[in-house]
C-alpha cells in the first residue's frame, strides 16, 4: 500500500533508555529517531542525475536512525569539570552553559579554573570509547582538549565576568590571561580577557577617586557641627500637623507627564536588571540571605528589590500626602498613577508596573473609598485589566504567559531574510518581574537534592536550574536594547520623594478617611484565602482586642517587620501577588521576602529524584499531592521574619523529621523538635493538631494540605536565632 506523498509514519523522537555509569559518572541515555533519506530504485544506475519516474515523484525510501544520546546526570567534581572539555557537547550542548551558570553553588570559580588549566598534565581517563590509534590520535585528542577549554574559557568571560571579579587584584582573571596568551595568542579570547582586566581595574579607579571625593566633601561639611542631624527615614512620632509642612523644594514627581516618569522608571530598572548576576539569582543563594553572614549576599539582586520598593514607597507617599486633600484631587493622583502602570505595560516594564499596582492595592490606599469613588470610569477600567495581568489564578498563568509572549519576535526567520522584507525591529525588554523567577529558583532549590547517593553533584538539579537562568539571561540581552533619554529633574524628584513608613502610612491613611465600614467603591478582585492573609487576619484579631487600635479599622503591621525585598500578598500563599483583598484588612506593606512559591507552569518538576531527558515532566505544586510525595508550606508561630519555608513531604515522614527540617530551615540554631507540635492550617482559620510521631502525609487533612505551623509547646526554651 502506498503512502500518500509527505505522509510519514508518526514515530516518537525521544524515547527514554535508561542510565549508564562510566567511570563513577551516572548518565541519562535516551533514543532519538532522526530521518534519512536513501534513493530507491527509481533512482538506481542506469538513470541520468536528477531524472525521476514517470509518475513525477519521488522514489526515495523513509528511514529511520536511531542514534544514542547521553546527558550527564550526577558525578564527583572533578569528573563534571573534566566533562567540559572531554565531553561531547554536540550531544549534550546544554552541560557546558549550565555548569558555568551555576557552579558558584556547590564549588567556588577559583577551584574550577585551577582544575581545567591542569588538565593538560591529566592523561585521559580510561573506557570513554576511545580507542588507541598512534601517536597521530593521541596528537590529535590533545589539540582537541586545548580547542575545548580555550572555548570554554571564552565563554566563561563572555557570559559570567562576574565570576571573575577579585578586586584589587583579580588573579583568577591574571591567571586566565597569562594562559590565553600563550595557548591562543591574538585570538578573540585571549583578547576578552584583557579587555575585561582593562574594564575591571579602571572600575577600582573611579571607585577610588569617588570615594576620595566623597571624603573631601564631608570634611568640607564638618565645621558645622551645630546644624542637627536629619535620618532620611521618617520618624513616625512627628505629628501629622508637622509632616503636612514638610515641603520639598523643586517639582514633585507627578508635575511631570505620564511618558516622563514612565520612561525615568523603566530607565532605572533596565539598568539594574541587565547587571543581575545570575548564580546570586540562585536559590541555595538568594535564599540564605536573610542568615548570620549573609547580609551582603546577593547584592545585584538586592538592588533591584531596593528599586522595587522605591517605586512602591514613591506612589503611597504621593497619594497620601496632604490629610486634607479633596477627594477629588486624591483621585487625580490615583489616575495619574493608573495611566503611569499603564504607559509602563506599554513600554514592556512589568517590574515597576507591578510596584505601582502593588500599591495602589496596599491597605492604605485601598480603603481610601472615598477617593476611589472620584476616580473616573476609564482609568479603573484600566487599572482592573492590568491588575489581572499578576493575578494568582492559576498560578499566576496570566503573567506567565504574557512574558512568554512577549518575549517571541513578531516575525519569523524565514519572513525576516525573504527578499523585499525590511529587517526584523525587535521591541527592547521586556523587563520582567525578578520575583517570579526567584520563586521559582528557591523552591526547585528546596525540592531537589544537592547530593546523590554515593556523594555524587546531582547535576540533573543544575540543568534545571539553568533553564529558569537561561530565561533570565535572554531577557538581559533583549532589555539593553531600550533606548530612553535620561532626565535628570525626573530622577531628582523621584529621589527626593520623602518616604513613609509603614505606621505613618497607616496613621495617614486613617487621618484622610476615619475607620468606616467595608468600601463599597474601591476596586475589588476576587481571590482565594492563603495561609499569609489568615496569619495576618488572626494576629490582626488579637491586636484589634488591644484599646489602641478602634474598632471597625485594620491595626497597622508591627514595625518590627523585615523591610529589603518585595511586598506581601493576601493571595494563595504568594508574597509575591498583590491585588486588592475583597475588604480593607491588614495587609502588611514591611516588603517581605521572595521565598518558596508555587512553580509555574514551565517550572521544574519537583519530585525526589529528577526525571531523565524525554520523559514528561509534571509539576507539583505547593498542597497538590502525587502518589507518594507533596510540597507544604511550614511556618513558626509569632515569627516576624520570613513567613513560611517550602518543604517536600513524602508518604514516610513523620512529625519528629519534618519540624527538624522545618526548623534548619528557618535558621534556628540548636532545633529541638521535641519543643514543637506541627499543626494543619484549616479553612475558616481552624487547626488540626498532627501527633507526635504521626505520620504527616497520612495525617493531614485534604481540605487544605499546604500550609503548616510550628508552635512551641508550654515550658519550652526559645532557641537562639
């Protein structure tokens, strides 16, 4: 029976093999079908070239080959190291930009680099296939090792400068000249390298005579030594009456135009996005920043949290200045604002649009009825269609996928090169919203292991790792490709904007508009209940009982509270989605920390063991149970530091084990599991208390099987933090 022409069988590409162990290294093999062609007898001798039979087609015969695909999977070190320049990367491409991206977290780069520039020395390892041809083979395999780690070096400046960065000295940067000049003298490499030694050393000059400046400048201001002194942050004891007087000499932000500020806005974040590092992105990273030590970790992507908060603290301080505003006039800020978050969508800045939404949903501005009911009709019709964008149905897939949208160029290759077609005009960003991938990053890093059996590097966790990186570090590419002016009045006004506090911001809030009932007028999106929002709302309970707080008005957040990261959310669990809750409530604006979120839906499998190459991934997601494991959220009570740490329960722990990791987790020096008892949150902010010596995933309840807390039993001694 003959097929109808460009009808081939349907056979699957991929097809999983199995694992192979060579030489202490695990592998990954998988099948892939490639397609070849052979000509048929139509085509046999006795025909000219290019002749074809009577019937017009093609007699060519459909094959199939199979060829055997390996990807390293876990190995000891220095056998992943040897893998970069003796592995065969034209079957596995990914394993070289994977391990420079995230190496930084099992092995520092000074180690690595003294590894591969003693490769030379290391005869080859033995059972790799390589079979004995002569002194002409041997010749060869050399010269091919030297082309490799000459290349990888290469890429490893070009991608990750940043790695390289020793001030004042940079002797891994020296070292790795001092080789390139011999092994590849004049070539692009040896070239990268000294231009970035160049780069580097004149950065520690500019810093240097900046901080010479800096030091002339406040010796030229240390005769007036009776002039007080003034803290940038507010002091939330001032009186309202005296922080209405506090002009700022110059423009406010918003005498500017919607397009000033929008631009200035996006400006700043390109810039600080396109310097991300990203192994400080890394979860085993970003994570422990809030540990002893660790307060100077991860500084690129602290400084884009910085800025984050910045825009948020800008927009409460511009609508809540001056308590005795008309509403009308309040609500001329609140659209100014609105159109702003809508120029920044317009011009792909979904970092500082968020801010701005984030609030503009805060309590403070929220509960302002009042003033949202002087909003017109078109600017909250837009503010709703943006607050959709990060909303956290689904997992937050509208803001996923809209990224992932707009990160596709509008044309295809083949339109971009066909004759009489302009060139292709890739749109600059977008920037992306950095907490989305952080989430993502800490809790892969929490679900998978570092370690394999036998103490072998679980290279498998790294890969996927490397594709939430890859992401980021094509958005880096794209975002530089902004080309905005600078104007220096509009960062000038937006620095000059005096900040509120988190109490001032409260007490203003409740000076515009006194504590009334639920606000009929502010716009509401519905949303679910999390563990977060019940935490607050009980606590908020407690205080309300307290006669400094009156009835009928949320209580503002304890001062206590951690500021340096991005704000909570009131939605599903995620300290990262902010959208207004369905009634005035206390929604804490101490701008908390991105730590274990559900993954997305092109996020990594979280399971014990990482699935092999071709197989389908599926995602697990915080609460969802598979057959044998879950991700729960577990929380400390009364705790006013990080909120909850994802933890991966599978069907044998028991209470004892996972109040353990729950409290490793949670920094806690000395755990003493015995002190605690782990109990399930419930809808309708009930509790159900777990035995000790339960079995957890049996135990709990499917009603609500995420979200967890650790509660100190009477008598017991708090642990030093």
């Amino acid at each position: 029976m003959e097929r109808p022409p460009g009808k081939e069988l349907s056979l699957a590409p991929l097809q999983e093999w199995g694992e192979e162990e060579v030489d202490g290294a695990v592998y990954n093999v998988t099948l892939r079908r490639q397609l070849s062609r052979r000509p048929g007898p139509g085509r046999g001798r006795g025909r000219g070239r290019g002749q074809v039979t009577d019937s017009g087609r093609s007699e060519d015969f459909v094959h199939y080959r199979t060829c055997k695909v390996r990807a390293l999977r876990a190995a000891p070190l220095e056998r992943l190291v040897l893998e970069l320049v003796r592995g065969d990367h034209e079957q596995d491409p990914a394993f070289v930009p994977a391990f420079l991206a995230t190496h930084r977290a099992f092995v520092p780069t000074d180690y690595v680099l003294g590894l591969l520039l003693r490769l030379r020395q290391v005869p080859r390892l033995q059972g790799e296939g390589q079979e004995e041809q002569g002194q002409n083979h041997s010749d060869l395999s050399q010269e091919q090792e030297s082309r490799a780690l000459i290349s990888v070096l290469g890429s490893w400046l070009l991608n990750h400068p940043q790695d390289f960065k020793d001030p004042p000295a940079h002797p891994n940067l020296i070292q790795v000249c001092t080789f390139l000049s011999w092994a590849a003298p004049g070539g692009p490499e040896s070239q990268e390298a000294e231009r970035l030694l160049k780069h580097f050393q004149e950065e520690e000059e500019e810093e240097v005579a900046k901080k010479l400046h800096e030091e002339e400048d406040k010796a030229k201001e240390i005769p007036e030594e009776s002039a007080p002194f003034h803290h940038e942050s507010p002091d939330p004891e001032i009186p309202l009456e005296e922080e209405e007087h506090h002009v700022k000499e110059g423009p406010e932000l918003l005498d500017f135009s919607v397009d000033e500020v929008a631009e200035q806005l996006t400006l700043m974040d390109m810039e600080l996005f396109s310097q991300v590092c990203l192994w400080e992105c890394l979860g085993s990273v970003w994570s422990h920043r809030d540990k002893a030590g660790g307060h100077g970790t991860a500084p690129s992507v602290r400084a884009t949290v910085t800025q984050f908060n910045a825009v948020t603290s800008c927009v409460l301080s511009s609508v809540l200045v001056g308590p005795g505003l008309p509403p009308p006039l309040r609500a001329q800020r609140l659209e100014k604002w609105i159109f702003i978050a809508q120029r920044c969508r317009e011009l792909r800045n979904f970092s500082s649009l968020r801010a701005i939404l984030s609030a503009l949903q805060s309590n403070p501005i929220y509960r302002l009825k009042r003033s949202w009911a002087a909003v017109s009709r078109e600017p909250l019709s837009i503010y709703r269609k943006l607050s959709n964008i990060f909303s956290d149905e689904n997992n937050h897939l509208n803001s996923r996928e809209i990224l992932s949208q707009e990160e596709v160029p509008l044309t295809s290759p083949e339109e971009e090169t066909a004759p009489g077609v302009p060139p292709l005009q890739v749109p600059p960003g977008p920037i992306p919203y950095l907490g989305t991938f952080l989430t993502d990053l800490v809790m892969l890093d929490t679900a998978l292991p570092d370690l394999l059996e036998g103490e072998l590097i679980n290279f498998e966790k790294r890969r996927k790792e490397w594709e939430i990186l890859s992401r980021i570090q094509h958005l880096q590419r794209r975002c530089v490709s902004y080309s905005l002016p600078s104007r220096p009045p509009v960062l000038a006004a937006f620095h000059a904007q005096r900040p509120l506090s988190e109490e001032q911001s409260y007490r203003l809030s409740r000076v515009i508009e006194p504590p009334a009932a639920s606000c009929p007028s502010s716009p509401r999106i519905r949303r679910r209940i999390s563990l977060t929002k019940r935490l607050s709302a009980k606590l908020s309970r407690e205080k309300s009982s307290s006669p400094s707080h009156p009835p009928g008005d949320p209580p503002s957040p304890s001062p206590s509270l951690s500021s340096g990261s991005y704000p909570p959310s009131p939605g599903d669990g995620d300290p990262l989605t902010l959208s207004p809750p369905p009634s005035p409530g206390a929604t804490n604006l101490s701008y908390k920390s991105i730590l274990e979120l559900p993954l997305g839906t092109e996020a990594p499998e979280l399971q014990q063991t990482p699935p092999s190459p071709g197989s389908s991934a599926r995602t697990s997601y915080p609460g969802q149970q598979t057959p044998d494991a879950c991700v729960i959220r577990v929380s400390i009570d009364h705790d006013p530091g990080n909120l909850y740490r994802s933890i991966l329960l599978t069907s044998q722990d028991k209470v004892p084990g996972v109040v353990l990791r729950a409290l490793q987790k949670l920094h806690l020096e000395q755990p003493q599991p015995r002190d605690y008892q782990l109990f399930q949150v419930l809808p309708g902010d009930r509790e159900l208390l777990i035995p000790d010596n339960a079995n957890v995933f049996y135990a709990m309840s499917p009603a609500s099987p995420g979200d967890f807390v650790l509660r100190k039993k009477e008598g017991a001694q708090s642990p030093p933090r």
